[in-house]
C-alpha cells in the first residue's frame, strides 16, 4: 500500500511539473518566424547563454531538441562588444534548452555580417514587406536579403542549418546556403561561382581579402591562394564526359566531399574525397591558414578531417613559412640566400617569427640589366598548375627575366632536363625543402633579385677634358645645369603632389565616399561650425536621409594628408560601440574630409571642470562614461588585428551622444604596431598635462594611453583640470594633490566638491580614485592593462593594493609647458563630433 502511495505521489509531481514547463516555458522547437517580427539583441531573447570559452549566443530561431542542434540569432566572443548575426550549432536538452556552456561550445557555420558586426541592442527585423535586415543602434542598416516585396509569408531555419524565407507555397525566395562564408554542414552544395573565404584569424571574424579561397570550376574542385592570376595550391581535377546540363557544384554528404562538374545527381559523382562518416554533427570549414578541415561533436569539438593534407605536407601550404620563406623539415623557415656569391636579397619580416615570411631588401623594378637569379637547387613550389611544359632551364630563366611582373623561375624535370615544366609566378609564397631521392623529380628556383648599382666612376682623360675647357663654355654649361635642375626639381614637386593626390583619392576599407557636392549640400556650404581643432574646422551637416553628421575638413598638404591617411587606417575598418563611427570621407582636390557619426553632447570637457560645465553629472553617469572609455582603449589595445595606441587621450577626445555614452575620437595621432611587438620608438606627441612620463625616454607602448586614462579619470572625479592656477598654489598641479592625500590617507577631501551626488558615493569614488592612482604608476610596467581596468570596474578584480604613490613628474614642475598648453591645442568652444 505504502509502496502504491509512492508511485502516485510521483505521478502526481510529474503531471504538475509537466503543466508547469508546458505552460511557463518556451516551445522545444521553433524554428520559423513570421512577418512583422523584430528581435533585438538583449538579454530579453528566450535563449540568452553564456560559455567559458568567452562567447555568448541569443538564439531567436532554434531547430529540435536533445544533442547539436542548428540555432540562429546573435553570436559573439571574447569581449562581446560587437555581434554577429549567425547560424551555428549549439548543445541542447530534451526541453530545447541550450546547455553545455562548459564544453559545447557554440559553431558558427554561417554569418550575415562578418565584415560589419553590430553593437549590444541591434535589431533583426522580418518586416511586413518580406526583407530581413540588421539594424544596429544608430539605426544604420548594416545587412539586408533586398527580398521586399517578393511575396515572402515567412522565416525558417530547417534541419540541415540552411535559414530560408518562403513563400506561401513554401517555396525559396532566399536561402542563406547561396551565400556561403567560410563553413559548409552536411547536405550543404558549394556551386561554381560560389566560394568559402576564412576569416582573417579565429578571433577575428573579417573575411580575408586576397589570401585563401576554395572554389568550384568547370575543371574541378580548387584551393587558391591570392595572386595576379590567383594560385591554386589545391587541386582536385575531373575528366571524363560532360553530362552536366545544370549547374555545376561539390556537396558536403555524409562520408564524402562528392563532386558533380560533369555529371549531375542522382547520378556518381565525377570524384570523392572522403571524410569519416559522421555518428553525431560535422561541418567543414577553411581555416585561415588555409587548411580544409572538418569537425564533429564527440562530447566536444573535434577535428576528425583535415582534407588538404592526404596530398600536401605543412610545407605545402602557401604561407607555412609566409611569403618568399622556404620551409624545410618540421616546418623550419628560412629566408633565400645567395651562395655564389654569398649576399643576402632578403630579410625576415620578424627574426623571432620566421614563419611570418621575409621581405626584399632591394625591391623588383622592370629594369632587367641590374636583375640576376638566386639559384637554390631541390626546391618545389605548391602551385599546381603549370605555365609552360617541355622546356629547358634556361628557357624557363629567360622567360622569367623577360617578364617585369615574374617574381621566380620554378622549374621541374624527371629523368630529361631538356622536358621540364615551368611555372612563373607574380608573388612569390612559401617554397619547400625536397629530398630528390623522395619526391623522384628534380627541382630548382631560380629567384629574381635585383642588383644595386654603384655609381660610374670618371675617367682619367674625361676630368682633363674637363679642365682644358674654355671657362666660358662651362660657365654656360654650369648656368643652363642649374636652370634644369630647378626646373626639374620643380617639376618633379608637382608630380610627387598630384601623384600623392591620386593616390589619396582611393582608399580601400571606408564605409563610404562622399562627392563634395554631397557635403557641401549635407552642411549647408559648411555654414554650421561646431568646432575646430588642429588640422581643420568641423562642421555640423544633415544626409538626405536625415542622420546627422559631423564633417571634419582637412585643409592643406603635408602633415594633413598624413593625418587623413593615420586616421582612415586606423579607424575605417575597425567598428565598436565605444569609438566614434567613421560613416566616410571625401578627397576634393587638395582638400580632404572625414565624416563621422553626430555626438550631440559633443566633448567631455563641456561636462566636468567646475565653473566651466553645463550640469553637474551625478556619479552613475560619470561611472558609464569611464566604463566606456576604458571598453573603447582595451578594444583598440588587445582586440583589433592589429595594436591601436591612441597617443592622445584626454577630454576633449571623448564623445558623448544623446544618452551620454561615450565614444573615443581622434585616431589622427594613433600609431598602429603589430600584436607582437611590446613597444615602438616614435616622437613625441599627444598634449602636455597628458603625456606619460616614459615620453621622455621615447619607450612608448600601450601604457601611455593607460596613464592618460588615469589623468582623465582624476579629473572627472574631482571635478577640474590636472592644473588649475584658480585653484590654491600647493594644488595647482593634480597629481601632486594626488600624492598628498594618499600619503595622508586624505583621498575624501579630492572628491568633487561641487556635486552633492558625488560627495553621498565619495566612498565608492574614492575607490574609482585608488584605480586612477594604478593607472598612474610611475612605472609604466606597473600599471594595469586596459582590459584589467575594465574588469576592476565592472567588480570582477581588485585594484592592486601595492601601489607607488611617488607621482613625481619632471615636467610637472615646469609650469610653463604645461601653460603652453593652450598654444598647442586651443581647444574651441564645440560640439565636436570627429576626431581633433
């Protein structure tokens, strides 16, 4: 009895938590949308999953339940300040949960905007015309499948991962398997004119340009690297009969990589390259080294593939040892050599990475008298088609140095030298190291080079003939060779100035190029001036479809083409919510403009110094605008390709919108250094009262931007510039009121006297001060990274309790520097909304 009582009160339990997750809970399965539906990226979205690895989904469609499922919807990693809008695979439960954030980590095997990530709050609109586009924050629309009004009834992402809109015959309108990225899943085709493009690393999710590609052609299954013609260092021919009428194309089947250039299903394939058969989920991808690998789920992520290497070593690939390297062995890289006579045409672009490839010291020009060959003998070259067949050695050199654009002379014969085939590439990748007794073919590189010529010396009887001349016909001679020479000289300005304007005028990367009959009209013939700073004046204008903007103009030559050049490169390409948006540029004749998103609070310094500012921001407001900052330097410092240091930040760098979150500005100074090189030599720049002490030692890396934080973070709490002669003597200078109270325990009495705000949190700004004092060390291998700062300010670390309070400073006792202050930067009364 006791024992049917149990039974029932179980049954009982299981029907109530059965009500409560068929009531309370989401669907298992939903995998399709209407119309008329928007999803923004926030916590709000059903699934919102975080992972140890670092990344983070919120899942708006989501097929099946129990094992790897397919999921779209917002994707990111590392830091999480920018989002993809992806397909990938996730690890679910019986209830459709998303689970495993330990292991399961989630796949991306298809994504909308990788080269155009979106910002915390961006939008996915299924408008009620049938067009699904991303919106990010600013309202800019950043992806689009251009499908209004095409009678799409819906949304759908089916088993397989292909996300489809449909009609109301369900059929396709758009399907997200024509627009591949770098991945293919099972059942998915790779047609010809489609290709996968890797992205540049694994973190950064930008799609190569110019280097790996896998392609489909009416010949085959091919690997390129990029060149002018592209290389192929992958291969995968068919022959036989064509019976293909329809498109041709390789599919991702289960066991295989099946080819159908010839014949069409459900007919064989032409060929196959096989792959494991899958027990679980797979997906293949190109990797950005150039690999083709495929994955699948063994209670984690595995590679079972790697489908290029049953036919090439590491050495084969094109850039295992990056350009012009020779890789020997287990992937050793060295650079050419010539032996005879021994002299070195090249250099390794890094002497600690020599996989990074090497550069020539001398560059190539078409003037083939000074050119010769390195010859280096049992080297072989990836590229596996060939240019010309049934040559000699010297047939193949000679074609080599008849054509400017040959970079090398690749030859390889069998048993008859007089027979051998000839490649002549024009960009030269990594070659290999061969044993002849392995490979059974003879191989050679013959390297063009070029030669520096020395000066022509003068004959003995040409300097007597020289001085037996009449003075009066050399002084003639020497007055007619000075007019040329100015005339030259002058000649050669122009040129060098039209050829720079030229050059200027394309910029590859920018978000947009504006004719200047567009800004003119934008900014109303530049009539509203919001500001100007020290390379031009910015002005207010308004674009036909109503957004605001700022128009920063960039008058003159020299130094400002340098300055338009510094900041395009450094901010064109590169996208985060705390640095101000580069929506464009425009290069007029001389003139040079860079349009950027309005700020409408325009600079910090309008909001923080007492007497000076507009309203006294409470102390939350200030905390999110120095969260923001610190986001917006830690992306610069650790998460773009490549190391950003700003070099000048303080006040008037920092933008604010509406809402008063802040975006870092003016990259006019910045100086980009490799992820792999600790600190660069350079002169000094920046604003004085801002600049770290290491300036004097011109040993600068990303810690100077650090200290220049701490500077702007004590000035906001305190409420007044790091020297004020209003203030009394003993503290006209920030930082040693700094060292005076932390030597006194007195860090209350910095708090901003002026807020009421402030003084009621004077405890927690108090701390916010110890995390400036960090910023401030001293010595700069002694300060926090940006990222560091960024996690003691949202409480996931501690500020470090050992702290130099010795802020000591050189130029802080020279007053008049810091004075002078005013001269170097005027700082005019703005809105700025761009860049200094």
């Amino acid at each position: 009895m006791r024992e049917l009582c149990i039974i029932c009160y179980c049954f009982s339990l299981f029907l109530i938590l059965n009500c409560y997750s068929t009531t309370a809970q989401p669907p298992f399965d939903y995998p399709t949308a209407n119309l008329s539906t928007s999803w923004a990226n926030t916590e709000s979205l059903r699934h919102s999953v975080n992972f140890t690895d670092g990344s983070r989904v919120r899942a708006i469609l989501l097929r099946g339940s129990f094992g790897p499922k397919f999921a779209c919807g917002f994707f990111c990693n590392g830091t999480c300040t920018s989002y993809l809008f992806a397909v990938f695979i996730v690890q679910t439960n019986s209830g459709g949960g998303i689970v495993q954030p330990a292991s399961g980590f989630p796949q991306v095997v298809w994504s909308a905007n990788r080269d155009h990530p979106v910002s915390y709050g961006a939008t996915l609109n299924l408008t009620e015309t049938g067009e699904l586009a991303l919106q990010d924050v600013d309202g800019s629309i950043v992806w689009t499948t251009n499908t209004a009004r095409k009678s799409v009834a819906g949304l759908n992402l089916t088993d397989d991962g292909n996300l489809v809109l449909f009609d109301a015959n369900s059929s396709v309108v758009w399907q997200s398997f024509d627009y591949p990225t770098d991945c293919l899943v099972q059942g998915q085709r790779l047609y010809l004119e489609q290709s996968l493009i890797p992205s540049a690393s694994s973190t950064n999710w930008t799609a190569q340009t110019g280097l790996f590609s896998l392609q489909v052609t009416d010949k085959g299954l091919f690997a390129y690297v990029g060149s002018n013609p592209p290389q192929a260092y992958y291969s995968r021919p068919v022959f036989g009969n064509d019976t293909n009428t329809g498109r041709r194309y390789v599919r991702f089947l289960n066991g295989s990589l099946s080819l159908f250039i010839l014949s069409v299903e459900p007919s064989e394939p032409d060929d196959v390259i096989p792959i494991p058969r899958a027990s679980s989920t797979q997906y293949m991808k190109l990797m950005p080294d150039g690999h083709l690998k495929v994955f699948e789920w063994k209670e984690s992520w595995l590679v079972v593939a790697d489908l290029f290497n049953n036919s090439l070593g590491e050495c084969n690939y094109p850039m295992a040892c990056g350009r012009n390297g020779i890789c020997s062995g287990n992937q050793q890289c060295s650079c050419p050599i010539s032996s005879s006579p021994r002299r070195d045409y090249f250099r390794a672009v890094n002497d600690l990475q020599p996989d990074m490839g090497c550069n020539e010291i001398t560059l190539l020009t078409c003037n083939t008298q000074d050119q010769t060959f390195i010859a280096l003998d049992n080297i072989m070259y990836f590229n596996t088609i060939t240019d010309t067949e049934r040559v000699d050695i010297e047939t193949c050199k000679k074609a080599c140095a008849n054509n400017c654009l040959c970079k090398a002379a690749l030859f390889e014969y069998g048993s008859n030298s007089s027979t051998g085939v000839c490649y002549l590439p024009s960009e030269l990748f990594t070659m290999m190291n061969v044993d002849p007794n392995v490979v059974h073919r003879n191989s050679s590189a013959f390297i063009k080079v070029q030669n520096v010529r020395s000066p022509p010396l003068a004959s003995k009887s040409q300097a007597n003939l020289g001085v037996i001349l009449p003075s009066t016909i050399g002084s003639v001679l020497f007055l007619l060779g000075v007019i040329g020479l100015l005339t030259y000289i002058i000649h050669k300005r122009r040129r060098h100035a039209q050829s720079k304007e030229e050059s200027i005028g394309e910029v590859l990367g920018m978000p947009n190029r504006f004719s200047y009959d567009e800004l003119k009209t934008a900014t109303n013939n530049f009539y509203k001036k919001l500001g100007e700073g020290g390379f031009g004046a910015v002005f207010e204008g308004t674009l036909e479809d109503g957004s605001k903007i700022a128009v920063k103009c960039l008058e003159g030559l020299g130094q400002v083409n340098k300055s338009f050049l510094a900041e395009v490169q450094s901010i064109g390409g590169i996208h985060h919510v705390n640095l101000v948006r580069l929506r464009g540029y425009c290069a007029w004749k001389s003139q040079r403009f860079l349009v950027y998103e309005f700020m409408s609070n325009g600079s910090l310094d309008r909001w923080i110094y007492h007497g000076d500012r507009e309203q006294v921001l409470e102390w939350e407001c200030r905390k999110k605008i120095i969260l923001d900052v610190a986001k917006g330097l830690a992306y610069l410092h650790e998460d773009c390709r490549q190391k950003i240091i700003h070099l000048d930040i303080k006040p008037q760098n920092i933008l604010l919108d509406g809402d008063f979150n802040a975006k870092v500005s003016d990259f006019g100074l910045s100086k980009l250094i490799d992820r792999n090189q600790s600190e660069v030599m350079t002169t000094m720049r920046g604003t004085p009262g801002y600049l770290a002490p290491e300036w004097l030692n011109s040993v600068i890396t990303e810690k100077v931007d650090v200290y220049s934080f701490g500077i702007v973070l004590l000035e906001m709490l305190c409420g007044r510039k790091n020297f004020d002669k209003s203030q009394p003597e003993e503290s006209w200078h920030l930082l040693g009121l700094l060292q005076k109270c932390c030597e006194q325990e007195m860090l209350l009495d910095m708090v901003d006297k002026y807020s009421e705000d402030m003084q009621t949190h004077s405890s927690e700004v108090v701390e916010m001060i110890k995390v400036a004092s960090w910023c401030l060390q001293y010595d700069y291998t002694k300060r926090p990274s940006m990222s560091t700062v960024v996690k003691v300010l949202e409480g996931v670390m501690k500020v470090e309790s050992r702290l130099d309070y010795n802020f000591t400073d050189p130029r802080m006792q020279n007053t008049a520097l810091v004075e002078h202050e005013k001269d170097m930067t005027p700082l005019m009364a703005s809105v700025l909304s761009g860049p200094r």
